[in-house]
C-alpha cells in the first residue's frame, strides 16, 4: 500500500476471501493502463477498514465472503456519514459465481454500480473499472431492471424532490432509467449532449443521488419505470 499517486490513476481495492483470486485480480488490474491496486481485503469488516483508510476509487467486492459479507460491506461503505467524509465518489462493483444474483441486487440498491461474474474476461473487467469510474453500470440497462424486478414489491410513493423535477428534468430521468446513453437522450429531447448532462446533474443533484445506477434503483423503488 504505497503513496497516493496522482488523481489520473485509477486506484483499486480488491475484496475477496480467496487470497489466490485476489493476487490472479491484482495481476491483470496492475498490468492496465491508468489503474492500480492500492490495497487488499479477506472480509467485509477488513474492506471498510481498507476503504476508509486509503479512499480508493473503486472496490471490487466479492459477494459472498465469511464473518461479512459483499452486501453488509457495500452498505456500510454507502452510510451517509462516510459518503460525506469522501473527498471523491466511490464505486464498487460486485464480484459473483451467479447471473442475476439476488445479493447482487440487494448491494446495488445500497450503492454498487453492479456486477461481474467472476468468470469474466481482463478486458471486460478492465472496462467495468473504467466504466464505474465514470459513474455508469457495468451491465445492461435491460439486465440491471431484470435484476432489480421484484425487489420492490411495495412501491414507495414518489418524494417531493422527485415532484419538484421540471418537466425536461424529468423527461431525462425517465430516458436514464431506461438506460439510454446521453447521445440517445440528446436525440430524445432534440438538445445538444452538454445540455443533457447538465440535466443529469440537475436530477441527481436534487434527488440527492450519486450516479445514473441510482436512478434506475430510484426509478424502481418509486414505481417510476415508465413514468
């Protein structure tokens, strides 16, 4: 765990419980471009240690570990007195032996920016760094409203922030939950990108949600998919 190198690299910290997929996991992430893993983790309760020490970027957690688990990890990682301490956002993305895990879903309504399987490719999980990075899911808009389908039985009712959206903020709101691009959005409303991305910030902004993830989980607690 060395010195904190400059806000270009990407900084990383790997959560499993299996030493020998944690050192195969620093291998490919240290050999990238622009990334670097800058601590480790055997369980949940050594992950938020490690993560509130170092303030990595983004914490790649494994789902299913002894003592605590991915899921209780993720949260505790996403409680509000910590998010406010950070001087960076922080992105993590769940590590699973299953499609569609049902503790994937549960770690994406606390925070995560979604999943990979543990088969996956260096490249796909190259990429799945950079993306979360970005703020963006690491799966398919299709396969996070599939993941997130009947963790919401009792729809809550829409908060007055929701309500307090104009009509263009929630125009895009409802294309992002959907899961299209800004490019796709900005054909949508018939605006230019920048002008979307400035409503995205508009919405997050006023919705007190930290990245496009959160909205599809918003737009799903609140019953808002095809609002």
């Amino acid at each position: 765990m060395g010195a904190r190198p400059g806000r270009g690299v990407i900084r990383v910290v790997l959560v499993d419980d299996q030493e020998l997929f944690r050192e195969g996991v620093r291998v490919i992430v240290d050999a990238q471009d622009g990334m670097e893993v800058v601590g480790v983790a055997g369980d949940g309760f050594e992950a938020v240690q490690v993560c509130d020490e170092l303030q990595p970027d983004v914490v790649l957690m494994d789902i299913r570990m002894p003592e605590m688990d991915g899921v209780e990890a993720t949260r505790q990682l996403f409680a509000p007195d910590r998010v406010s301490r950070r001087e960076n956002p922080l992105r993590v993305v769940v590590l699973t032996t299953f499609n569609l895990d049902d503790r994937a879903a549960t770690a994406i309504r606390y925070g995560a920016s979604g999943f990979l399987l543990k088969d996956t490719t260096p490249v796909m999980l190259r990429d799945a760094i950079r993306t979360v990075h970005a703020g963006n899911a690491v799966l398919a808009p299709a396969d996070l409203s599939l993941l997130l389908q009947g963790q919401f039985v009792a729809r809550a009712p829409a908060p007055a922030a929701y309500l307090s959206l104009t009509d263009k903020e929630r125009e895009v709101f409802t294309a992002v939950a959907r899961g299209l691009s800004n490019t796709e959005i900005a054909g949508l409303i018939f605006a230019s990108e920048s002008t979307v991305k400035t409503h995205v910030g508009s919405v997050l902004r006023k919705l007190s949600l930290r990245d496009r993830v959160q909205i599809v989980v918003f737009a799903h607690e609140h019953g808002l998919v095809g609002d």
